[in-house]
C-alpha cells in the first residue's frame, strides 16, 4: 500500500512542478498512511527529480527519527493531522502569485468561483510554523496562504489538496491582475459561503466515488460535471447555509 502512495506522491510532485507551483522556498507533500504516520517528501529536494527514494514514513509519535533535514517541515504536517482528523493530504508549495500576496499579508477574497467552491469563501493568510494560526487560516476552507512560503493545502486525498492548491494560485493571479487595474467584483459572501458548503457536502466525495466508479467500469480517465440545485432566494438566508453545518465563527 505504501508503494502505490508513494507512486501518487511523487505524480503530484510533478504536476506541482509542471503547473509552476514549486518555489525557491521549502516545498513538501505528505499523506496519512493511518493514525499512526505520514509518508513525506524530503526537503529540499527539486519535485522535477523526486522519486520513490525521496519519500519518508514518519510516525506521529517518533518525530525524534526523522532525517534532520526534513524534521522542521514535518513537525508542521504532524501537528496539522493531528489537529485535523479530517485532512488525508498536505502540500505545501510557493507559486509566484501566491507567495506575492501572502508576503503582504492579505486575505483573498472570492475572486473566482471555483475558488469559493473549492478553497472557501477567503483564503487567509497565516504564519508559518503557528499551528494555531494555520488551523484558525483553514476552519471551514481548503487552503491558506503562508507568509513567506506560499500555499498550504489540504484535502482528504492528493487530488483534493493539489487542486485547492492550483485553485487558490489562480485566484491570487486574479487579484493581482485586477487590482492593476482598478479591482474586482468578488462573489458576495453568502454565496460564497454556499457555493463552498454545496461543494464539500454535494459535490466532492459524491463526485469522486462515481468517477472512480465509471473509471473502473471503463477502463480510462473519464471526467464529470455536477450540477446542484438549490433554493430561491438562497443568497438572502444565512440560516440556510448553517443548515448545512457551516459556521465560521
């Protein structure tokens, strides 16, 4: 089993890689293995070149034996699942974009739809290596940004967490742009808050399990778009929304 997440970690690498994400900043990826350890990429290895031999198992428990290079940035990744049960996957990435907005120290507001669907209704930013703070950055979103780094997003899988990822690098860009010339519009905040709990309660594991469902009936990639239906004048109801369980208190 840890040879097959090995193998999808060192994918993701790449994309992270290919999709510009990796920075001149210390960039890992991890996943859960069970509640008693993480697989982790080692730092300060270029994710061009990673392979199966530059990710690590590191139990929650015996931090004490991780490579010293490495153990600064997986202590981060340790405090993070265990302070989040639901969280299966952690990248931490420094894109241009990103890593420009969050040395400013700025929330990004819902530029992007699928940011909101995605990341949440802001993505905050929070300082490195303050697990409080990081927690705080990431209750009811997908992704924050970190001072000085960049991006650290999560996910119940690598696919989830990569995506936050790219998503939330889009919107930065976004915000850039449109700030150079004169700003932006973002998606008002009930709906944002909506499109985001629409998407984590409908959506994404839904989605997930029937594409793997049909993946395996033929044999190759296949792609799905999920539409959701929701109530008039939902945007006009914040009732509705904690209906679904939200709360960003």
């Amino acid at each position: 089993m840890n040879e097959k997440l090995k193998n999808t970690m060192v994918e993701y690498a790449h994309k992270v890689y290919d999709e510009n994400l990796f920075g001149a900043h210390t960039n890992n990826i991890s996943a859960r293995v069970d509640s008693e350890s993480m697989l982790i990429t080692k730092s300060g290895v270029n994710f061009k070149d990673l392979t199966v031999e530059d990710i690590i198992e590191v139990k929650f428990n015996e931090t004490d034996k991780c490579p010293s290079d490495t153990l600064k940035d997986a202590l981060l990744h340790v405090k993070l699942y265990g302070a989040r049960q639901d969280v299966g996957a952690i990248m931490i990435t420094s894109p241009v974009f990103a890593l420009t907005v969050a040395n400013k120290k700025v929330t990004i507001p819902p530029v992007l739809d699928d940011m909101a669907q995605i990341v949440g209704p802001t993505a905050r930013t929070a300082k490195t290596n303050d697990i409080f703070g990081i927690s705080k950055a990431l209750k009811g979103r997908g992704a924050c940004l970190l001072s000085d780094i960049g991006i650290l997003s999560t996910g119940t899988t690598l696919n989830e967490a990569f995506t936050a990822c790219l998503v939330l690098d889009k919107a930065a860009h976004t915000l850039i742009m449109a700030q150079a010339v004169g700003g932006c519009k973002p998606v008002g905040k009930i709906g944002a808050v909506l499109e985001h709990v629409v998407y984590r309660k409908k959506y994404s594991k839904t989605n997930q399990e029937a594409r793997q469902d049909i993946e395996r009936f033929m044999g190759t990639k296949v792609y799905l778009e999920t539409w959701v239906k929701v109530k008039e004048n939902w945007r006009d109801n914040m009732n509705y929304i904690r209906s679904f369980g939200y709360n960003d208190q």
